[in-house]
C-alpha cells in the first residue's frame, strides 16, 4: 500500500459531506444511513485503502465508491456476514473461486451511495493470459465461449475482474495494445452489438490515449455469456504530455470534477460504455483519498 509520505487517510463526516453534496448537485440518489453502514462495516479497512468514486453522465444513476487495496481481505465473506450477500450466489461462488486461483489476487469491493454492495473488482495479482482467466473453475461456459473471438481482437492479457452482482455481469479488463484505430474501436463496440462509436467521440477517446496501450473492459452476462457491453477507459497522467486534449464531458460530470480529492496526486479516469447508445454513456472517476496513483503504480498500471 502507499506510505504515509504519499497518502491521505478517510475522514468519515468529510466524506458523507462531500458525497452527499455532489449528489445533490447531480440530483443522484443518495442514502447516507446505506453509507454509514459500509463504513461501519468495514471499519479499518476504510483508512487503510485508497478511495475511488465513480459519476455517470446518465441522470438518475446513484454515484459508487470503491475501496482499493495492496493488501488481501475477505470482503466478500464480510458481505456475507451483514446479509448482502447470499453464500450460494453464483456470483460470490465465482469471486471465491477466483480469489484462490490467482496467487496475489486482492478484492475492491464497490458500493453505490442508495443501495450499498454493488460489485466486485478483483485484482488478478499482475497481468494474466486470458486462457487462466477462462479457466477459473466455475467460469461459466457461455463466457468461455468467446476465447477465439478476444483472441482474434488482440485481446489476450486480463488485468482485473469485475462482478457487478445484482446484474449478474462477468467483465473482464484486458490492456490492449495501441494505437486505436477508428476501424478497430468500431470492430471492439460490434461485438456488443451496439453501432459504432461517432467520429466525435472517437476523436475525444482517442486524444487521450494517443498511440498508447490502452485498457478496455469486456462486460457479459453470467448466464449466456452474451457481451452485453464495452468500455474504453482513459487514464489521465499527472501532466498531460504533448498533444492530449481533454474531452468535454457535459455539466453532470463537471459537477462530479468538482467534488473535492484529498490526495497529493490526482488520478482521474473517463470510461466510456457503449451498449446503451451508439454516442456512449460515461463514467467519470476521481481518486478521493489515500494514493490511489501509488497503488496504481505499484500495480504496474499503463498511463499513471
């Protein structure tokens, strides 16, 4: 985990007031005593990790923090434990087979400010095949199906694991080697099914990646293994280098930006989904507290 020299700790009131501010101005839904029982609930782990939190430029969509950890917790049996979670729940059975396959893998449990545990993202421990990922006992079969089709797009090396629980959604995040071209982002959002992404907003992804590897999440159904989404994430440096151009993001995210970061360094990230419409939906996400960036760095993570 970062050090002290580089982190700042969770203050819980600081945090109550600034998200429920920021959802205020967002008008996104918000309940402070489903806040309070996270933080209660995982009680150390709140000062010990770093905080990240997520906006959407969809109205109504309820913010959602992540704690992100070096360190191994068993956040899911903790899930377990204050009944958000059902013990046999193909999803949890997932996450815990996947925990004790992949040496080093470290959960991030997520919740939305309305409604609490929301998902799971799980640190593989490093960079794996895809082959490793697909073979986690348990993953389902619909989902392995697509190994051919990751391959043939280049997608080969799985960095994390995402559950988003009461979806039932499997993604997997790849690093992806650049440049992207506009033939190549169009063959990615097709296999969701969903229009290609306009020249717009494809000149506004790809000015930020430039001619870098970039990450891309795969999002499926646990059930058929249909991919029922694709998200481009741009990962903003500390300076921006030559050349990277910002994207306008609308007045719901520019209210989400002026939420406060308590940390030395910021570590700001726009993903953009597609599924939903062919312009893309986004999320924006905002390092809140105690150095996410070194933990990223740490993680070995492209663009940081």
């Amino acid at each position: 985990m970062s050090t002290t020299s580089d982190r700042v700790p969770f203050v819980e009131a600081q945090f109550l007031e600034d998200v429920k501010k920021t959802s205020e101005e967002m008008e996104a839904p918000f309940d402070e005593k489903v806040v309070k029982e996270v933080i209660n609930a995982h009680s150390d782990l709140m000062y010990e990790s770093a905080l990240q939190v997520r906006g959407s430029d969809k109205p109504g969509v309820a913010l959602l923090f992540r704690l992100l950890m070096n360190t191994a917790a068993d956040t899911v049996d903790m899930a377990i434990k204050h009944g958000w979670l059902h013990p046999d729940d193909p999803m949890v059975v997932l996450a815990k087979s996947a925990r004790s396959y992949f040496k080093g893998a470290v959960e991030q449990p997520e919740f939305t400010l309305d409604k609490g545990c929301d998902g799971l993202l799980m640190y593989l421990g490093g960079l794996q095949p895809l082959e490793e990922v697909l073979g986690v006992p348990g993953m389902p079969e619909g989902i392995r199906a697509h190994k051919e089709q990751f391959l043939g797009m280049g997608l080969s090396q799985v960095v994390c694991l995402h559950l988003q629980y009461a979806e039932q959604l499997v993604s997997f995040f790849f690093l992806a080697q650049g440049p992207l071209s506009k033939q190549v982002a169009d063959q990615l959002v097709a296999m969701c099914g969903a229009p290609p992404p306009s020249e717009s907003v494809y000149q506004d992804i790809i000015g930020v990646l430039l001619d870098s590897p970039y990450y891309l999440t795969v999002v499926m159904d646990y059930s058929t293994g249909k991919i029922a989404k694709i998200e481009l994430h741009l990962l903003f440096p500390i300076k921006l280098p030559p050349g990277m151009n910002i994207p306008e993001v609308g007045e719901r995210l520019t209210s989400f930006f002026d939420m406060p970061s308590y940390e030395y360094e910021d570590m700001d990230i726009l993903s953009y989904i597609f599924g939903d419409n062919s312009q893309g939906n986004i999320f924006a996400l905002r390092a809140y507290c105690g150095g996410l960036r070194s933990l990223f760095k740490h993680w070995n993570i492209i663009g940081v």
